[in-house]
C-alpha cells in the first residue's frame, strides 16, 4: 500500500484519468510539442475565463455581500494557475513551461507590493505624527467658507495623489472632509465626490501616485518626465467636474474649533526623508536605471533609523511649561513619544495588497493560455489604436486601472509615447466615472457607510448623477492631450 501511493506514475494516471472526463482533451494534444500548446478553445481556458468572471463579480459588489474584495481574487488566481500545472504535469509529464510564466507574475508583483508598502508606511507614520489633524485643525479654525474648502481640499488631494498612492490619500480626504463638515451632508457628499475625481487625475500624471502609472513606469513604456505632458490634462479633468459641482455648495462658513495644533516630536524629520526618498527614486531611476522599488526601501531604512532615534530619546525633550488642563499636558507629553515603524507598515491596506496579487496573477494566467494574444489581435486589427486606448479607459470605470494596465502590458502592443500617454491618461482617470471604478472611490464609500446615515454623504447614487459632468472632463482631458500633441497621438 506505502509502494501505492508512493509511485508517481499512479497519481498522474488518476489526474489524466479526470482530464479525459473533461470535453476537449485528444490524443492529438498529447503529441503537440509544449511550445505550440493552445488552451483558448479548451477546458481549461474555459475555466479560467468562468473563474475571472466570478472573481470579478464578487470583488467589485464588496458592498453588497460584505466580504474583502481580495478573497475572491486569490481563490480566482490560485484555481487558474493549479488547473494549468495539474493539466501540463498530467499530459506533458512536466510543469517547466509554467513555472517562468508563473514566477514572472511574481516578481513584477512584488516590486508593485514593496513600492506601494512603503509608500503606506510613510502616510501611516505622518498620521501618527499628528501632520494631518494638524492640517485639519488648521483649516477649520482659518475660517475658510464652504465652498473655499472645497477647492482646498481637492486642491490637496490632487497634489498630494503625485506623490502618495491615491488609494491611501482617497481616505486620508475623506477623514479630513468628514470633519471639517460635520452638520452639511450635501457638502460633504459633493467634497468627497470632487476628491476621488482629484485623487484620480493627481494620481495619473505621475507614476508615484497610481497603480497604472508605476506598471507604465515599471516597465519602461514612458520615462518619469514623460509624464509631465498629462499635466494640463489631469488638471482639466479635476478643473471642470469641480466647476459644475462647485455652483451646488453653500456659502456658509464651519463652525470654528477649540483645539490646538501639536505636531510629534519627529514630524518634519519623516516629512522631509519621505520627499527624499521620492527625489532617490526617481534620480536613481533615471540615471542609473534601478528599479524603483530601490529608492524606496533606501527611504523605508531611513525612516527605521529615525523610529529608534526617537525611541531612544523619549521624554527628553519635554519643555517646563504651565498648562491651563490636563488635557494640554497630556497631549505634550504624548507628542515627546516615539513610534513603532512596523505598526505602520501593519496598518496599510492589507485587502488592497492582496487584491493585486490575485488580480495580477489571474491576467498572467490569462496571458499565459492565449487569451490577452487574441485580445490584443482583435484590439489593433478591428480598431484604431485611439479609439481602442480611449474604450479601454472607458472599462476602468468598472475594472481596476491597474488591472487593465498590466493586461495591456502583458498584449504588449506596439504604441508609440503619444498612445501610452493617452492609455495612461484614459485608464487613470476613467475610474471616476462610477464610484466603485477607483480605490479612492471605493474608500470613501466604505468610510461614508460608517460615518453618515443612510443616502447622505458621498453615495453610489450621487456618484451616478454626476456622472455627465465627470464625463465631460474625461473627453476634455482626452481632448486637451490631444491638441497639446499637435493632434498626433
């Protein structure tokens, strides 16, 4: 019985046995060499293509059933890529022309999971810092009217998405909007609905600030200063959405806040190693053609550096002081602490990180078996490459931009810079157009579900009514690139 099941050969006659069950499994396929294999037109492909659908499904209507978007995506990606190792190892008696493929996937998603890591970690540790209530504390008492705050707050939040991934500062926003406007649900939901559209367009002109963008970036599509042409059009699409919706906020004025700016012990310190560590990394890639996840673990080691200096030097630094409350000396003695940088690295979105592993490794799979081949055959053969990069920007309003990226990546399409540019431009800003089509979008929905009652705030619903208007800044920003390349894309 141990001899049994000990011989290979014998499990191998039960997964081929189960494969001849299965419809379009031939004698013929066994005597194709592995290089030709072709899986489009058979079971297998089948499967994986149901397996996507489902997937998708079940992580884009999170809302609905309450389960994290990431589980469906990596049960997708795990079914998919066993089906493909069990079908190779029960027909052709080896897994090697897998593997590569496999492997592949993996190494490009985990450039994507320590970039995007230590980019969280740094936003983490500011918030610990005490940087944004600061700044929220700060707007509020500035006496900014309604509508002031609401082209301040997209105005930060389309800067801040160049440099910090506009997931993470989509809910940094929606923190700050829901403070600032506590008692004005409409401002509140038509804020939050101008920040995601910030997020999105901040987020496109640079490849620090988008899933999309790095993957262009990642794979050399267009250099870092490249990127700079998006400028004007992201601006556009921010600019006119935000002129419509503008019209709709009041012009009455918050109430003002008692509380006290106090910033930690450290904060300017983490602010000025985050900006470096942007400034290495682009430098570095650059000039010395490194990857770009080098620059920001170098950042990520500067950081730890200061997370045991500070450490080390607690309390030592209290200033004797007369303070009016308890409260005050607390919050003094709370600002001289240091910081555990590992909690912040535990504190980043752990479903959105995991979602990209499932979601990458099924279009690998995908990639792998024919389909993306076939895709991108129907793609520049039935269309022109302008009307196909501007549909594909149109389909990331309900499938994650970065997802489509690494699809069309992995076509590998002959585009020139004016094409990519236009792909990158249409992808990063066409998941505003509905509220589950970006991160930003779907974090803000999430937070306002916890925050607001029912219907008020930012909402699918109120997303959907002011879709025209999102719309008409996607064509205009299409439009505005285009005319900046001369007509030519």
């Amino acid at each position: 019985m141990k001899i049994l099941f000990n011989d290979n050969k014998i499990w191998r006659l039960l997964a081929l046995t189960l494969l001849i069950l299965l419809p379009s499994i031939s004698l013929a396929q066994e005597a194709t060499p592995i290089t030709e294999v072709d899986l489009k037109q058979h079971f297998i492909g089948y499967f994986a293509l149901i397996v996507t659908v489902f997937a998708y499904i079940a992580a884009m209507t999170e809302d609905l059933h309450q389960m994290c978007k990431a589980k469906p995506m990596l049960l997708g990606s795990a079914l998919i890529w066993f089906a493909i190792f069990i079908y190779y190892w029960a027909v052709y008696n080896t897994t090697e022309p897998v593997i590569p493929a496999f492997e592949s996937n993996l190494t490009a998603y985990s450039e994507l999971f320590l970039f995007i890591t230590v980019s969280m970690a740094f936003l983490n540790a500011m918030t610990e810092r005490g940087i944004f209530d600061a700044l929220r504390i700060i707007l509020i008492n500035n006496q900014f009217s309604y509508r002031r705050l609401f082209w301040i707050t997209g105005l930060i939040a389309f800067l801040m998405s160049t440099v910090i991934s506009s997931l993470t500062v989509g809910l940094m926003m929606g923190y700050l909007i829901l403070s600032i406007g506590k008692g004005q649900p409409k401002f509140i939901g038509l804020t939050a609905l101008s920040a995601v559209v910030a997020c999105n367009a901040g987020g496109t002109l640079s490849p620090l600030g988008g899933i999309s963008t790095f993957f262009v970036w990642q794979q050399n599509m267009l250099q870092f200063t490249d990127f700079f042409k998006l400028t004007i059009p992201c601006i556009v699409n921010f600019l006119v959405p935000a002129s419509i919706m503008y019209f709709s906020i009041t012009k009455e004025l918050p109430a003002p806040s008692k509380e006290k700016v106090v910033l930690k012990r450290g904060s300017k310190r983490i602010i000025f190693i985050f900006f470096l560590s942007v400034i290495i990394t682009i430098v570095s890639d650059e000039i010395l053609h490194m990857p770009t996840v080098a620059g920001m673990m170098f950042g990520l080691t500067m950081l730890l550096f200061v997370s045991y200096y500070l450490n080390k030097s607690e309390n030592k630094f209290v200033k004797v002081t007369h303070f009016s409350t308890d409260h005050e000396y607390k919050s003094q003695i709370d600002s001289q602490k240091g910081f555990d940088v590992f909690k912040c690295i535990a504190g980043v979105d752990w479903d959105t990180l995991l979602f990209f592993y499932g979601a990458m490794m099924i279009v690998g799979a995908l990639d792998f078996l024919g389909y993306l081949t076939a895709m991108e055959h129907y793609l520049l053969s039935e269309l022109s490459p302008t009307l196909a990069n501007i549909m594909i920007g149109l389909t990331s309003s309900i499938v994650d931009n970065g997802t489509l990226m690494f699809a069309v990546l992995k076509m590998n399409p002959h585009f020139a810079v004016g094409q990519w540019l236009l792909l990158t431009l249409t992808l990063g800003v066409g998941g505003s157009l509905l509220a589950l089509g970006s991160a930003p979008g779907l974090h803000v929905l999430g937070l306002m579900k916890e925050h607001m009652k029912e219907g008020e705030g930012y909402t699918f619903t109120l997303h959907l009514r002011w879709m025209p208007a999102i719309l008409l800044g996607y064509f205009a920003s299409v439009a505005t690139l285009y005319l900046i390349n001369g007509g030519i894309f």
